[in-house]
C-alpha cells in the first residue's frame, strides 16, 4: 500500500498534467523542526514537494478566497483558476463555508480529503521539553522521540503533542470532498472531553472575566488571528474601518477587548475550530476557550455545526420560527 | 575599564538593589512565555532563557502612545519619560536593534523626542547569548551573540558568574554605582565564549550581497511565488525588534483629544491606502517585497546597514513557516530579468 | 513649573500649530475642490512658519485625524496659508475638513517637505505645467514669481494648465488676472468647454506640444495626474527638456511627514522628506511602485 | 468604583429601538405620562434585525454601562422577518458576551409593539434596576495587567 504522501503526490501530479487543476495547494516540508509550510504546486514535476505528516497544520482553506479574488492590478480578470485542495476535515469544512458564503466556486475547487489523525503542535513539544531546543522529531506507532540541541532524547505519546482543536475535533475527515485519500479518519466524537472548556464555563462571571482580560491583555493587535482564519476574507475589516470607528486607537485595552469580541463574535455559527488562531497568535492567546462557545453554542441553540453540508445556510443568516426567546428580558 | 565579575547567586541581590534605585525590565517567566517585566518585590527575573517571544522594542517604542494632548484651547504637556530605568537581560541582538532604531528615530535634523528621552533615561545592560536557537541568524547580519552595539553593559555568563563589561559612559556609572557588588577581577575568556556561541548556529544563510540582488529583482516574478503563503498579518512585524513603521491615530474623548503613536506593519493591505482609493502596493507579493527591500535594501541605502538583526523571532513565529532567511536565498537565486519578454 | 529632572530640548514634531479657518472658497462645480485660508491663532507661528514652495503640510481636524496637503498660498503672502482640498467619499479629514466652517480651528504641522528649486530657476525661462486640482502648489510658485519683489528675478514664464471642464478649473479670477498680464503667457485648457467657454479646448500635452517651450535654460514644473503626466513628460522630453530640468511633484499616504513612520516611501526615498518634489530624472531611477 | 453606591449612581443606557414597534412603544408611553427611569439614551433604528452585534459591542466599548436592544414581537416584523434574524444573533450574543464574563445584564433584549407603552416603561424600569444592581462597566475602566 502506498502512503498517504505518495498518493497525495500522485494525485496532484495527475491533476496538473491532466488540465484538471491549474493549482495544488498543499504542504512542503518546513524550515523547522516538526514544522510543514504551505506550498503551492502549479507545475505536475513540482508535486514531489509535496509531504503529508503529522505537522500539517495550517488551514489551507484560508487561500481560496485568495485565489478567486480579483487582482487589483489588472483590468480585465482571468478566468477563474481550477484549485485543488489537500484537506484535512478542518480544511475541508472551512472550504465548505467559503463555497456557501460564495467566496468560492464549487465547480472550480477539488477537495482532495487527506487522512488526518490530529496535527502535532510544536510549540507545546518545545514547552515540554523546556529551554533546550528540539532539533529533530521522529514519529513510530504514536510515540514521537524528540531530541533537542544537547543530545537528550523524549518520547512522547502522540495524543499528548496534539494541537488542542485536534484533541477536541469531532470531524476529521473533510465532509465533502472529490478525492479520497487513503483511510480517513474518523469522523464522530472528540477524542478526549474539553476538560479545560469545561472548567473555564463552570467558573463565575468576575472569574471568567479575569481569565478573558488576563489572556487578552498579552495580545499585541499583530491580526494574525484574523489573517490566519479562512473565515475572515472580509475587504475591509470592521477593525480598520474608520467610519464608523470601531475599535479605536488600540490603546486603550478596551480597545483590545472591542477588536477581540468583534473578530470573535463574527465568527458566530461560521467557526470550524480548526485553532488556526490560536496557532498563529505570537504571544500564546488561548483563543479557543472562547470562540469555542460559538461553536457549541450554534449547536446547541440551532442544531448547526458549521461546514458540514453545502446546501446548509451559515447559521446567522438564517433563522427559525421557533428559535428560543429565553434570553429576553421580561418587565416586571 | 578592566572587566569585572559578579557571583550569579549575588545576582538577585544586585537586581534588588537596581530596582530600589532605577524601575527595572528583565525576563520573566509567567503563564510558559519569557517577556520582560517589571521587577519589583512580587516579581523575580529568571536567566533560564533564550529570549523573549516578544521583543524589548516595546520599552522603546511602546504599542501605543500620545504624543500630545489638547484640551481644546492649548497643548498638555507631553508625557515624557521622566523615571530612570535599567533593561536588564536583553541579548545583543535586541541591543543591537536599539542601534538601528536610533539611526531612525535620533537623527540630526529631526528626533522623536518620546524615544529619545527613553533611550537616554534607560540604562541597556545586555546579556550575551551563549545558547542561539535553531532560528538564530545574527551572525549574517553583522551581528553576533556577543555583539555590544546598543548595549550599555555587556554581560557574559561563564561557568557560576557573569562577567560584566561597561562599554558606554552611561554603562561605566552604572558599573561604578553597584560596584561593590562586583569584583574586580571579572576576566573571563570573551573571544572563546563568542566563538562557541557562533559554532552554534548552525544555519548560516549568506547575506553579504543582499542588497545588491534586491536591486536586480525588484521586478520579479519570485515575490508573487514567495508571497503567495504569506498571510499578510502583522505578527513578524510586531515581534520584530527593528521594525518601527507606526500611525498616528486620532482619539477624541471629553473634552480631550489626543494623538496616539500605534505600531503598524507595511504587511497590512491599508497601510498605503490613499483616500482616492489609489493603493500603490495593492498585492500581497508587493507588501512583502517592501518588508524585505526595508530591511535589506532602503536601510542599507539610507544608513549603511541592514534593518534587521538576526534575532530569528519571525522564524519562529510565523504562521505559515515563511522563513525569512530562505526567502533572501530565494531571492538571491531567481533570475534576475523579468520574465516579461 | 517643576522642573523635570532630564531637560531636553527636542521640539515634539507631532505637535500642530493651532491655525483658525478665515475664508472658504468653493472652487469647482462639483464642489469637492474647497480653498480654506487659514490665520494663525498666535503671532509667533506666524513669524516662524518660513515656507517655500511646493511645500506641504499635515492638517489637523482635532479629533479625526490628520493629511497632507500642498501649501497653494505663496511665501510672499503673509499672515495666512491658503490650501486647496478635494473631498474624497472614503477620505476621513477632506470629509471633516469640507464639512467645517469658518472660525473651526486646524491644527497645522509644516512645512514639510523639500521645494521647487527657485534658486537654480532664477534667471532661467520657467514653463508651468498643471493638470487638474494639482494645481496648488505651482499657483503657489506662479504668485511667488509674480509678486514684485520678485518678478525680475525669473525670465520669460510660461503657464500650461488644464482641467476637465471650465467648471474645474481652479482660482479661476487669479487665472483672469494672470490672463491680463504682460509677464506671464498662459495657455488655459479644458478638455471639453461648455456654451460659455471661448479657451482652448484640448488635453494639456497637446496644448503643450503646440505652444512648443523653448528649452533652452529653461526649467518645467509639472504637476498633474499620472495619466496627464504620463503623457506630458515625454512632450518636454521630445521639446528638448533634460530630465534634470523637469520638475514634479509627488504624493503618497503619508502619516508622520517628517520620514520617521517609514509609509510614504518608493524605493529607499520618503516622499515626505527626501521629496515631495524630484527632477523627473530622479523619479526615472524610483521604482516603479507609485 | 466598587465602592460606589449604585443607588446615587446614574448608569447610561443605549437603547435601541425599532422605528415600527418599539419606539412607537416609548412613544406611548410618553404621551401616556408614565413615568420611568431616566437613563436611558434612545437611538431609533430601522429594525432590531439592522442591530449589528458590533454596535452593542461599540456601545460598551465607548463607556456605556447597558445596553438594551428591542423590536417588534416575533412575527410582527414590519419587514416579515427582520427580529427572527435578529433573534438568532442576539442569543448568541447574549451567551457569548456573558461567556467572557460580562455580566448578562449589561446586554439585554426585549420584544415591544407599539400598543405596549406600559410595558415599555416597565422594561426600562427593570433594565436600569439590573445595571444599577452590578454597577458601573468595566469595559472603559479595565485596563492591561
């Protein structure tokens, strides 16, 4: 049997040279230690570039609405190029988000759905392993052995070193999809309970509070939260409008709060939890114990889990007859 | 002066006594990141570290500041910096990036005096870097983990203490008020010290002639394939120690109206927006062209040096993996006519 | 006043001067070309505000935020700037600063910027070229070169501007002026008159290439839009004009004006600083990203 | 701030109202003369469903101390479906804010038609009570560790 990363190989290669895709967005070995970067293959003799490994972590999703967009510089648009995607079920969910928000043509995107049993997070690799640094990482039968710069050598079980969407992910396979790679994973249930979503929901108002304004004020306003998220293909964010303004200088730290509750909040019903935030974020911002409310929230009140289904409405666009008013304030 | 050394048990005592006298930054570790913090009583430096996740510009160029005040009828008087501070523990190459922002900031003809006053209110003592990371490239650009430039003190870590060497007027008052700290005899062997730091970096990308195949390949098919991962978020930018670009922001609350210096990052597609709607850097692949020709070539142009230091932070924290110093080897490897033909 | 314990003399760049609206005029039709003539609030800024032209200068509505505009009165004309504003629909300040009236205070950070070489002008031929509303800082150097004191100083000046319709032609009773004198030749253009309109009609290259300009010692300002200046350039080429001795002037977003925040550059130049005015030779070797 | 008696404290309370039911409501009530609380500042809109999430977060965000966002009953839209929409939205936004831990009083919603003027001025009666009960926001205070 062939490998996952073969396969991925192979079927983009085929689908370059066969005119079927003018672009193959996908994953190339990294810079870094357990690290992959996106990589975009155009060229059928480019596809060896390609690897698919436990560090593919980035939602590539996040390009599509990139690669349909029109370019400024020129007057007459080219047609619209044919894209294939390697997806992971995060990616895959996000690229149904983007076709049912209209920020991609169906027909013009293959989704090429690759197995993925949870990404690895470096960062947290690195944080275990404490000040030494981590200079190679090999992967057998879910142990990962790193070892740093001194020569010393970890193990670690693989479910320790998942990024934490993956530990809580419950769709590991892109729900739609047009290729299949190898055996996807599976596609229901988390792996583990969300123990810290759950501790955080548990405290008080003024606890949460703390803990909202206590991460936050780490954050440095650099958007790559946004910038990261394949939701956020907005032309002009509401955070750099300035009429009206919405989330003022950015010195104030309410001014903080303002963008946050606003990024956050947009993503309402549209949130895939696929941490490509919380990945980006350069100070470390536990996003995702937020913007995880959206998701089960949309959920719970709506029946909606975001990117399933292409013929579904993202959740606040729609609305039902029967939607609960429990939340409405009633005079005396 | 003769280098002078200080036990590295006695140095809790030695910042204790700092920070009774000066308002003290050093590393700090809380919450798994290393940031420089203020130091008091309730909180203890470390020197457990590599470096900082963010830099140390910060205490330089803070995110956000005013730089005036108007009541409407007249003028507040500016917030200038007025205390006196110490940075302890910052490695060479954010010192180093102090030098450079100086080269922007304190020129002769023009000077922002909120950084001015920062810089001569604060007394910069460096800790040389005896463990580069894997992303560390200092070395390349005229840097190295025992460089001195921007620091007021250098201090060196062997074996059970640090070796302090004053190398301002600035540095030499400092070493002489806690002189008693010290003892005279600090000589420890610098040049080795410094030459088993570089052997540890092992990548060593080549930027000699960086600015030359900048100016071949401004028009260049490579910065649409090298741009095409980039996100065009600000992250590298504001964990950047050199990089400066900033806005100026009105603020209007009552009776009061204030304009804010914010960090901005010529990776924002809005940062060269004019009102007309004219954006002459209206693609990502021409914002990042600008990021590096910055860097690697208006610096190097306008003041004889590269703009950036080597301290790897926007390889370690990017995103996407876009590593800057393969994309100067990019560069420096496409072919440099334009493929229009 | 207590006395701060690190005294250092560095004047806050940031800082405006505070100035007061005097007069509003309506320039065009479409009413989104205004000159605001601004008085200084306090004597002292008035003495030590010593422009050149083709300068600039950030203007201040307090509370929105700040642009950069060229300073349209002449150095000669004392006790007050004039500058010429187009409201744009997405422009923050030219929306504030058409909406207010006179008596609204500006603030005022200048001038900025470098200036029309009138040094290496002076007994030379100068051939104005303007297009547009990028008249305003070459109506600043036309009133300079024409004020008495100054007069003799400049050869033979010639005037080339233009705009899209009479309705768009700015300071139109200045032109009349200039119209009516001896020491200034001017060819007025639109590109398309109306009933009223007895000029010229017809696109400012080719009005240029028809008054044909002796180049010899002679300098030309242009200013005007890319496309006019894309056009008009190499008419001046083509009459002989080196590119040292064609002038422009630039624009680009600016925020500081005084080359710190590092936005307005091409290439390793600030158009705020090293600019915003360059010989055409100097824009040749910019890179191609205006 | 915390201090503070919120009995002697006046909070500032953006209202905003649907132009068809529930400003028409407000109405009423001042023309009936009922008397209610004070501090509530009006702003009139088109819809409840035109309420952007981000213009309850600016109102915090610029220092008030409640909100409170109310339209037509559900099924009474002037424009069919314009609160059902808003509906959604809000319910999210109510749990998401009180999840960060804003307290849920400093965001309230409510349904008023236009014949409804005594509920009007017993629902401002019962919003200012619940922000007077926690006291100033701390959106505008809190500031950075």
């Amino acid at each position: 049997m062939t490998s996952a990363q073969d396969q991925i190989r192979e079927t983009a290669a085929q689908l370059l040279s066969e005119g079927k895709a003018d672009l193959v967005i996908g994953f190339s070995q990294g810079t870094r230690t357990m690290r992959t970067t996106p990589c975009f293959v155009t060229e059928a003799d480019d596809a060896g570039q390609l690897v698919w490994n436990s560090y593919c972590s980035n939602n590539l999703a996040v390009y599509l609405p990139k690669c349909f967009a029109p370019d400024p510089r020129l007057r007459e648009q080219e047609p619209p190029p044919k894209v294939a995607i390697i997806a992971k079920g995060c990616d895959g969910r996000s690229a149904v988000g983007l076709i049912t928000e209209q920020q991609v043509p169906r027909e013009n995107l293959i989704i090429i759905a690759a197995p993925c049993e949870g990404m690895l997070d470096a960062d947290l690799a690195q944080q275990l392993v404490g000040q030494n640094q981590i200079v190679s990482a090999a992967e057998s039968n879910g142990t990962i052995t790193v070892k740093d710069d001194t020569g010393k050598e970890t193990k670690f079980d693989r479910k320790d070193l998942l990024a934490e969407a993956c530990r809580f992910c419950k769709h590991r396979a892109a729900p739609v999809h047009d290729i299949a790679i190898g055996e996807l994973g599976q596609t229901d249930g988390p792996l583990a309970p969300d123990e810290r979503f759950e501790e955080f929901v548990n405290k008080s108002t003024a606890e949460r509070w703390e803990q909202f304004s206590g991460e936050l004020s780490k954050c440095i306003l650099c958007n790559a939260c946004r910038s990261a998220c394949p939701n956020c293909y907005c032309k002009v964010c509401f955070a750099d409008q300035t009429r009206p303004d919405w989330t003022g200088s950015g010195r104030k730290f309410s001014d903080v709060i303002s963008f946050h509750l606003g990024r956050m909040f947009h993503q309402a019903g549209r949130c895939v939890d696929c941490g490509a935030c919380v990945r980006a974020c350069p100070v470390g911002i536990d996003l995702r114990t937020f913007t995880y409310r959206l998701v089960a929230d949309a959920q719970e009140l709506f029946g909606h889990v975001a990117g399933l289904d292409l013929e579904q409405s993202p959740a606040l666009r729609t609305f039902g007859a029967d939607d609960s008013d429990n939340f409405i304030t009633e005079p005396e | 002066m003769a280098d002078s050394k200080i036990a590295k048990d006695k140095i809790p005592e030695l910042l204790k006594a700092v920070s009774a006298d000066y308002e003290l930054y050093a590393p700090t570790a809380e919450d798994g990141t290393i940031a420089f913090r203020r130091i008091d009583s309730a909180r203890q430096a470390t020197l457990d570290y590599r470096n900082t996740a963010v830099s140390a510009k910060e205490l330089f160029l803070p995110r956000a500041e005013v730089v005036y005040e108007f009541d409407g009828e007249k003028f507040l008087d500016d917030a200038l910096l007025d205390q006196k501070r110490v940075v302890f523990g910052m490695r060479p190459c954010d010192c180093r990036a102090l030098a450079l922002l100086d080269l922007n900031f304190d020129t002769e003809q023009i000077k922002d005096p909120f950084y001015v006053t920062r810089r001569q209110n604060t007394v910069v003592v460096a800790l040389a870097c005896n463990e580069p990371v894997s992303s560390c490239f200092c070395t390349a650009v005229g840097s190295g983990p025992y460089s001195d430039q921007g620091a007021d003190v250098l201090m060196a870590e062997a074996a059970d203490y640090l070796s302090a060497r004053a190398i301002t007027d600035k540095g030499k008052d400092f070493m002489k008020q806690y002189g008693k700290l010290f003892s005279a005899d600090g000589s420890a062997d610098w040049k080795k010290l410094a030459k088993e730091a570089e052997d540890k970096i092992k990548r060593k990308p080549e930027f000699g002639n960086v600015k030359a195949s900048l100016d071949e390949r401004f028009e260049n098919d490579i910065w649409e394939d090298i741009s095409q991962k980039c996100l065009g978020c600000g992250a590298c930018s504001y964990i950047c120690p050199t990089c400066y670009c900033f806005d100026l922001v009105s603020e209007k609350t009552a009776g009061r109206i204030r304009k804010v210096k914010t960090w901005d990052c010529c990776m924002f597609g809005l940062f060269t927006l004019h009102a007309s709607g004219h954006n002459p850097r209206p693609v990502n692949s021409a914002r990042l062209r600008q990021k590096l020709m910055h860097k690697f070539n208006y610096y190097r142009e306008r003041y004889g040096v590269d703009g950036c230091v080597g301290c790897g932070r926007c390889v370690r924290k990017c995103p996407v993996n876009l590593d800057i110093r393969e994309v100067i080897e990019q560069v420096a490897a496409a072919p440099n006519a334009t493929t229009e033909e | 006043m207590p006395q701060r314990k690190n005294e250092i003399a560095m004047r806050n760049p940031y800082r405006p001067i505070l100035t007061e609206i005097e007069k509003i005029t309506i320039e065009n039709e479409a009413r989104d070309l205004k000159t605001f003539r601004l008085a200084f609030c306090h004597a002292e800024s008035a003495d030590n505000f010593r422009y050149e032209c083709g300068q600039f200068a950030e203007l201040t509505i307090f509370g929105v935020g700040e642009c950069p505009i060229g300073i349209a009165s002449s150095p000669t004309d004392r006790g007050y700037l004039e500058f010429t504003v187009k409201r744009y629909p997405d422009g923050l300040v030219t929306n504030a600063l058409h909406n207010c009236c006179v008596g609204t205070r500006i603030g005022v950070r200048g001038p900025l910027g470098n200036c029309f070489p009138t040094d290496r002008m002076e007994g030379s031929n100068v051939v104005i070229v303007g297009g547009g509303f990028a008249f305003t800082t070459l109506r600043s150097t036309i009133r300079y070169i024409l004020h008495e004191k100054n007069r003799g100083r400049f050869e033979k000046v010639t005037l080339v501007y233009g705009a899209r319709s009479p309705g768009e032609l700015l300071y139109k009773q200045e032109l009349e002026r200039w119209q009516g004198r001896d020491d200034i030749e001017t060819h007025i253009t639109v590109d398309k008159g109306d009933e009223t309109w007895t000029g010229k009609e017809g696109f400012v290259p080719a009005v240029l290439k028809e008054v044909a300009p002796n180049p010899d010692n002679a300098i030309a300002l242009v200013c005007g839009p890319p496309i006019m200046l894309k056009f008009t350039l190499p008419v001046l080429t083509e009459l002989g004009f080196g590119s040292g001795e064609i002038i422009t002037s630039l624009e680009n977003r600016m925020k500081c004006g005084i080359g710190l925040c590092g936005r307005c550059n091409i290439g390793s130049k600030y158009v705020c600083k090293d600019g915003p005015v360059f010989t055409y030779e100097q824009v040749q070797a910019l890179p191609a990203e205006m | 701030m915390a201090e503070q008696n919120n009995n002697d404290w006046n909070p500032k309370i953006v209202a905003f109202l649907c132009n068809w039911c529930s400003y028409a409501g407000a109405d009423l009530a001042g023309v009936s003369r009922m008397q209610y609380a004070p501090d509530v500042r009006i702003i009139r809109v088109p819809c409840s469903g035109r309420i952007s999430p981000l213009h309850i977060l600016s109102a915090l965000h610029r220092g008030a101390d409640g909100v409170l966002v109310s339209g037509c009953h559900p099924g009474d839209c002037h424009y069919i479906s314009g609160n059902l929409v808003a509906r959604r939205k809000f319910s999210m936004l109510k749990n998401f804010i009180e999840h960060v831990g804003i307290e849920p009083e400093r965001v309230q919603f409510s349904w008023v038609s236009a014949a409804e003027g005594a509920r009007f001025a017993g629902l401002i009666e019962k919003v200012v009570e619940n922000v007077k009960r926690i006291g100033p926001s701390k959106m505008a205070t809190v500031t950075a560790q």
